[in-house]
C-alpha cells in the first residue's frame, strides 16, 4: 500500500466552483446591483480556488446542494490570503 | 393543442418558464411533477402555478428582516433543552465522542482542536465489501509506534546500546514484520549507530558515549513511528448496515494523510474537525460540515430546528474565507456602536476609550437606539428611508387629474 494523489474537488463535502470570466462577473455583479467586496470572500490560498487557478480579484460561482432549494448558487470574491 | 386536453410535464415546465430564475429549482421541478399528476386542463394547471409562485413570493423573507436575531433564538432556546454530557460513538463503545452542548459550543466557538477528533473512514472498491482489506486498512492509519509491539526495550548502558524485544503476536496482529522496525530505525540511526538482528531481539548499537544522550535516544526508539499516521490513536473497523459497507471509525484526525492512503475512499472520508476541513478541502466544505455537524449535534438531541437557521450561521461564520466565531459578542467580536458596547460590560472603559480614539456612533443598532429614544430603529420597516421626487410626484398628479376627469 502506498500513497496517492488525490483530487480534493471530488470530495462530497466540495461544491462546484465555477471561475467566472472577467465579464461575467461584470454582469453579475451589475445585475445584483453589488460591489464585489460585498460578496462573500474566499482566500486565494483556499485549495479549491488554487486548483482553479484564481487570483485575487476574481469571482467563483459556487452551485451547492441546498436541502431547502435543491442547488443554490452562491459567489465569492477571490481575496488575498 | 386542445383547450380541454391533460396538461403534461412538458406543459407544466412551460407555464413556469417565466419564473425560473425566480423559484428554486427543488420547487420547480416539485409543482413539474405534482401538476402533471392530477390531469388538469391547461386553464387550471395554469391557475395553479400562478398561485403557487404567488404563495412563493409570499413567504419570502422580507427585506430588513432580522433574520440573525430569529436564527439565534430559534438555536438558542432548544440548546438550553441540551444535555451536558458526552456521549459514546453510536456503535462504537470504546469511543468516546463529544455531544450535545458542549459539542455545539465546539462547532460555533470555531475551536481549533476539538476535544476528541474523529475521522469517519470511509472505503473504496473491494476494501468496503472485504473485512480483512478493512483491517489492512486500518493498521495503515493507526499510528503503531516501536513500544507498541515490543515486549521490553532495555538500555544497556556498558554497551551504549538499546535492546528491543518484539512481541511475535502483536507484531502479526498489526502486520508489521521485523523489516519494518529496522527500517524505522534506520531513519534514527546516525553514522555511527548499527543495527544487529538476533530472530526478535534488535540490538541498536548506538554508538554513542554519552549516558544522557542514550537515554534520549531511547525515549526516542521507544515513540518512533513504524506504521500509520500521526495523530491517529485508534481505528476501529465497523460494518455499517445503512450502508452495507465497512468503515472505519479513528479516534484522532489527520485527514490530509488519511485521504492519500490506498483504499480509503478521498470522496466521503470526514474529520469532524471543522478547520482541518477549511485547510484540505476549503472554505465551501467547511461550511457545507458546520451545517453537517450542528445538524447532527441538533438532531441527535432530539431537537427540531428548521436548517435555515443553521444554514445562516454557518454562512455568517466563512463570510470572509476564513472560520470566525459565534462568540458572546456576535459573529467576530467588536460591534461598531460604542453605546452597545458600553451596555454590555465594563460600561466605562468602553466610553473613556471611544472618546479618547473620537469615534463616531452611528446608531445603527438596536441597543444604542433604544438608549437614545429613538423610535425608529433601522430594522424591518425601519430600515426603508423615504425620498421624495417632487417633479416626479408633480407629473403623477397630472396623471391623477387626467385619470379622474375621464
């Protein structure tokens, strides 16, 4: 038995995170009538947002299992850290 | 199609297509699959929809709703009903497993080490059907030390050597042969240390010549790691009839290296650690196991609180990528008022330092505006602000006009 490499993104308890384009977080950001500061925040240092490769600044999708909605969708603005 | 014919599933999806991006999609495809159900004609599948998206909209929580006060309420109180005692892991007596208050306090406080980690181990392929794989892999997580499997390890002090004396039985329980307890050795061994084999006596000849150092060298043979992972104290097989798969159950958490170890299964493996959590899988995770854990604190309680409001905790404890806690000063400590401060505790402390730093109260809350009489309070109604347009009012008034005189 040895040691492996795994992939953290297809753990059960990891959502989907989708990194947004720059216009689409545009878009987004206009059409919530929002500042991006005034999302929730992730780190840059998060695992998931350096295996999407995101810097600080951008916008993740995150699309999670709700047990009140069935899929919510949820942003968070990339920060450094 | 005809008026009078049955709507179907397709048809439905239809009549809903306006409000799609407006309903969750649970509901969506709930009112899909209910409404096709009864035969309606299409006048009436109609009337339906349009009256569940109504009832929707309605039950929406309002803007300027204090919903963090409800949610706190409604957590708090049943947690009062809680019991303050630990528990024993479900199945698994010899383990010992912090509930009730004292686990919820854990969950909410943000604690970095919990008072009894635990990882749930669970196994992919063949391991999860196979009990011996189960038990092979279990010895590769349970952290086995060279005082585990030896009968005695003496110090010979005219030798300057450290004599171990493996136990035959517990090195086959464990699965361990005597190669892997030079190879440990080895890592520790130095230039000019060596290494005799006599069947189950290892003789490590170290070389040294220095009474103190020898002893050190010996608590050092003694805690030297031969097999599994730091941290992991025990692990524990179990058959869990849910889901008619073997599990593993490990008192002491290290999930980085438990993922990365054949056989476990790196999609469902848990810690009920909440910030090893945050730093292997990230901040979504985390949060997705503080709704988990609270869920499961509540419930094993017998404790019905609606997830909404764990939901929202949770949310307001990763806002800002990082675990905060709920402590008894709010989500991250400070509120902004100064007066809300002061009515807490040590009222003059807080004003004399306010004043000396000139802060500004903005009497946004409620405590600091109830203090000064106000009777408006910027929550629920409170919190709209009314301006006015007058050259758009003065055009509505000729509309008014014009409307009446028609």
């Amino acid at each position: 038995m040895g040691t492996r490499k795994i992939n953290i993104l297809e753990h059960e308890l990891v959502p989907q995170h989708i990194l947004l384009s720059e216009e689409e977080s545009v878009k987004l950001l206009k059409r919530m009538g929002v500042s991006k500061r005034q999302l929730p925040w992730i780190l840059a240092s998060d695992p998931v947002a350096k295996a999407l490769g995101a810097k600080p600044g951008d916008v993740i999708m995150v699309v999670r299992k709700s047990p009140t909605a069935g899929l919510a969708v949820a942003y968070r603005y990339v920060v450094r850290g | 199609m005809v008026e009078s014919e049955r709507v179907t599933e397709d048809v439905v999806r239809a009549l809903i297509e306006p409000y799609i991006h407006v309903l969750p999609k649970r509901l969506v495809e709930e009112i899909v699959k209910r409404v096709s159900s009864y035969g309606l004609t299409i006048e009436v599948a109609r009337k339906v929809v349009d009256r569940i998206v109504g009832e929707y909209l309605n039950s929406l929580v309002e803007p300027g709703e204090a919903v963090g006060m409800i949610a706190s309420q409604s957590i708090g109180e049943p947690s009062t009903q809680m019991t303050l005692r630990t528990f024993h892991f479900a199945g698994v007596r010899e383990l010992n497993v912090t509930l009730g208050l004292p686990r919820l306090l854990e969950i909410v406080d943000a604690r970095k080490t919990v008072a009894t980690p635990i990882m749930e181990v669970y196994l992919s392929g063949e391991y999860a059907h196979n009990r011996e794989l189960a038990l092979e892999v279990a010895r590769e997580l349970e952290l086995t030390t060279i005082e585990n499997v030896s009968r005695a390890i003496t110090v010979d002090y005219i030798e300057y050597s450290i004599i171990v004396e493996l136990d035959p039985d517990i090195l086959e329980n464990r699965g361990i042969s005597p190669k892997d307890i030079i190879k440990a050795l080895n890592r520790i061994k130095g230039k000019k240390g060596s290494i005799i084999v006599d069947n189950l006596t290892i003789i490590f000849k170290t070389g040294l010549e220095d009474a103190i150092k020898l002893k050190r060298i010996h608590d050092r043979v003694r805690s030297l790691r031969v097999k599994g992972i730091k941290g992991i104290r025990r692990a524990v097989v179990r058959y869990d009839e849910k889901i008619n798969e073997y599990k593993i159950i490990t008192e002491g958490s290290n999930l980085v290296a438990a993922l990365s170890i054949e056989g476990v299964d790196h999609r469902r493996t848990i810690t009920n650690n909440i910030y090893e959590i945050a730093e292997v899988l990230g901040i979504e995770a985390a949060r997705a196991a503080i709704i988990r854990e609270m869920r499961n604190v509540l419930e094993e309680q017998g404790l019905d609180v609606d997830i909404r409001h764990i939901i929202l905790v949770a949310d307001a404890m990763t806002l800002n990528g990082r675990i905060r806690q709920v402590g008894r000063h709010g989500v991250a400590g400070e509120k902004p008022s100064v007066l809300a401060r002061a009515a807490f505790e040590v009222t003059v402390k807080h004003l004399v330092d306010s004043a000396v730093r000139g802060e500004v109260d903005e009497l946004r809350g409620v405590v600091e505006n109830v203090m000064v009489g106000s009777r408006v309070v910027p929550l629920g109604t409170g919190i709209v602000k009314l301006l006015m347009l007058y050259p758009a009012l003065q055009s509505m008034d000729s509309v008014d006009e014009e409307l009446s005189s028609s």
